[in-house]
C-alpha cells in the first residue's frame, strides 16, 4: 500500500486500517511469546562430565581467574620427607678410595680409611638385541645308519626368529602402549637396535593373537560362575565398521568380547546357560535383561541423570532429593564396618521408606517423570548394594577396565581387521586378569609367549 493509496482513504477506513494492524500486531507478538516461552522451557543446559555420561575431556574447560589465590607449590609444611629406600644387595659396588695425598703426595693406599657416604644409583643397561644362532646337525650311525637328530630346546627352535622376550616387547608395545606400527618399528630400533618390518611385527602380534584366543577358556568359565558380574560396553571401531567392545568383570576374572552388536545375544552367548546372582550395569536394556537373579543399577550414572534434571528445573526439589538419598546411601555402604548391624538394618529402612515417597510424589518436570519411571520400573535394583557386602553401588569396575581400550581407539583410530580386534580382546582379558592376582602385563604377555631365548640353557 502507497502514500497515494492512504490519502485517497476515508477517515473511517483509516481507522478501521490501523485498527485491524493493531491487532494483527497484537496477536502476532502473543504468538512470538508463548514461542519464546516455549523454547525456554525446552531449553536444556549444556551437557558435560557431570550431567551425562560425557567423558571429562569433552568438556569445556574455562581459563582460571587472573586474580586467584595461588597455592604453593610442594609438599605442605610438616610433610615428612621420603627417600628411595637402598637395595641390599647392588648389583655392582664401586669403592672410591684416595691413593694420593694431593699436599704431600704420600702413599694412602695401605693406610687406614674411615666410610665417608654411600650412595645407590640406578641404571638401565644398554638394552641391545643378541643374535643367537642355532645350528642344528644330523648324525649318521655307524652301526645302523639311521640318522639321528636331537630337537633344539625350547626358546631355540629351528621355526622361530625372535625370542620370547622380543616378542613380548613388541605385544607389550603395540597392547599397552598403544603404539602403531611405524612408532613400533622406531622403538625397536632406537632401544634395542632391530630391525623388523611391519610384516614381521604383524606376525607376531597374529601369533599372539592365537595363543591368547585359545588362553581365554578359564577366564570364560570363572566369568560364567561368578556370582556378582560388572558389565559395560564401548564403541570400537573394525575394518571401518562400528563393533562394540564388552567387558565382564568378576572378583577374578576380567573378560573383554569383541562384537559387531550391541544386543543381549552377545550376553547370552557369553553366559551359555549359566546365571549370575547379581548384575551389576547401567540402565541399558540389554545390559538389564542379562541372565541374572538380581540387577543393580549403577548410582554414579542415575546421579548424572539426576544431575541434568537439577540443572534444566533448578526449582524443582525432587531431583535433589533423590541426590541427597543416593548419595546416603553409598555413603552408608562404605561405613558398613563401623555400624553395628542392628543401626545399619534401620538405616536401611529408612532409605527404602523415604525412597518409596520420592516415587509417589506427583511431578511436573517431564524429565523428572522419565528417571521416576525408571526407579519404579527397576526398583529391586537400587540398592541391592546395601545388601550385600560382595556388591557396588557403581559400574566403575568396568569403566575403569574400558578406559585403555577407549584411549587405544583413540590413539590407533581403530582396528583394520576384525582378527587384530579379536587379539586385542583375547589379550586385555589375559592382562587384566593377571592384574588381579598382581601380575605385571608384560610378565602375562611373555609367559604367553614362552620362555624367552636368553639366557642360554643348553
């Protein structure tokens, strides 16, 4: 509409014009509010480490205050002071003793000499590969000319070209070190001057990979007879494809599966026909439909969950409440031993009752609503800990065991074959079982192995 348009307008059509535009405008700010109001009240804080299930190094890290209070660096005041403890017996000792009087150059090697200090130092040796060679003869009989010929010892067969400790070395490095080929390679020849291609290294770990394949049996086998499991699962990534890797801990025996789902067919094929006490896991469905007698779910991710809900709805108590009673709970399990159990049955009651009001109040948040549910619907599996000396309130078991697999995938950006995944697996499980019982990883990769070449035993 133009200007000309306007003044060839009656005044009653002007005002029925501005009348009209008044409330068209009136009704599209109200509908500008409520889209406002809705997208507020949509609004969700940002997620991070506290709220979610998102690791702490995807949070968003802000700088420190220029003006805050710096604390000293080093030990507090009054810190006793530590120092590494003597070996009693050093592998080599080195006595300095003076020969010469530097005033008058006298003779003081056969004079008496008072100990003025010691002090221990500790040196790697130069850690340079040896060569063995083995020659293997035949010998004719003189009597019944049958050839005889004697098998090299183990360590020194005629098939093998690196020793055992070679290559655990090697295992050692591309498995807990996370070390790709290339840095493998730069590794061996800067410590231990060998060389090897990338196609001997792949031997090597293919051959490890089939002894700790078929080393795994018992480990299956306490996992399927052990009365509490921790379960949790991760993403990996094979031959360009999204697997899953699952870890089953037990109190002696940690298992790591490979697998390209995320199904309770992987937990079912694990535990054949067997059935756990207690399985311990975050809420996710397979996880909760695990052959079990009893579930717990773990209280670090629900506190998160719960978390998110205080954050988005910070007016609302509900979320805190159950916090705060969570929170309790745990901190109840961890006093056990210094309760008596007649105050520690009654404690238990408590929570159980103020936890029954928490599910019964009725609330607004939808968010709220959904954990509510959740708590109904799994309500035999929240504080089965309290219950129970042999169980956790958390999952932390498993994360813990996931963590290096989850730094291997990010450093290596995954497997190139679903064998290289397989040995992976078989290996971590050999690792982190042998931890439990205090064995080194490198000490289970090379009795894995076999008994190294040196020192000679013929």
């Amino acid at each position: 509409m133009t200007r000309n348009d306007l003044a060839q307008m009656s005044h009653d059509e002007l005002i029925d014009l501005v009348l009209a535009q008044a409330q068209q405008n009136a009704k599209l700010q109200a509908d500008v509010e409520a889209l406002r109001m809705k997208l507020e009240k949509g609004k969700k804080p940002p997620t991070d480490s506290g709220n979610s299930s998102q690791p702490p190094s995807r949070d968003q890290k802000s700088n420190l205050p220029a003006k805050r209070k710096k604390h000293k660096h080093g030990p507090p005041a009054g810190h006793i002071k530590h120092e590494r403890e003597f070996i009693a017996e050093p592998n080599y000792v080195v006595e300095i003793k003076p020969a010469v009087c530097k005033e008058c150059q006298s003779d003081l090697s056969e004079g008496a000499m008072v100990l003025l200090d010691i002090n221990q130092i500790t040196e790697l040796p130069e850690a340079k590969a040896e060569v063995i060679e083995v020659r293997q003869y035949v010998a004719e009989c003189s009597c019944c000319g049958a050839g005889q010929v004697v098998q090299p010892p183990t360590g020194l067969e005629m098939e093998r070209t690196f020793g055992g400790r070679l290559e655990a070395t090697v295992v050692y490095y591309r498995q807990e070190q996370h070390m790709s080929y290339v840095r493998t390679q730069a590794a061996l020849q800067n410590l231990h001057g060998v060389e090897i291609s990338q196609g001997g290294i792949d031997k090597i770990m293919q051959r490890a990979g089939r002894k700790a394949i078929g080393a795994i049996k018992p480990i299956e086998q306490a996992i399927q007879q052990s009365a509490v499991i921790h379960s949790d699962e991760t993403s990996s990534r094979v031959d360009g494809n999204t697997w899953w890797q699952w870890v089953f801990c037990s109190a002696s025996a940690v298992l790591h599966v490979m697998r390209f789902n995320r199904s309770v067919d992987v937990v079912k094929d694990v535990m054949g026909n067997h059935q756990a006490e207690v399985w311990v896991s975050d809420c996710y469905g397979p996880q909760m439909n695990a052959p079990s007698k009893k579930h717990q779910l773990c209280l670090a991710h629900q506190l998160r969950n719960l978390q998110a809900v205080v954050e988005q709805y910070p007016k609302h108590f509900w979320a805190k409440q159950v916090q705060r009673l969570f929170r309790y709970a745990i901190h109840l399990h961890n006093q056990r031993q210094s309760l008596s159990e007649q105050t520690f049955l009654n404690r238990i009651e408590r929570i159980e009752k103020c936890f029954d009001k928490l599910l019964n109040q009725d609330l607004d948040p939808p968010d709220a609503r959904r954990l509510q549910r959740r708590y109904l619907k799994y309500r035999l599996a929240i504080f089965v800990f309290l219950y129970r000396t042999d169980v956790s309130p958390t999952n932390n078991i498993s994360e813990r065991h996931l963590r290096p697999s989850v730094i291997h995938r990010k450093v290596s950006g995954g497997f190139r074959s679903n064998w290289g995944a397989k040995t992976y697996a078989a290996l971590k499980s050999l690792a982190d079982t042998g931890a439990l019982s205090g064995i080194a990883p490198f000490r289970v990769i090379q009795n894995l192995l076999g008994i190294p070449s040196l020192p000679l035993r013929v």
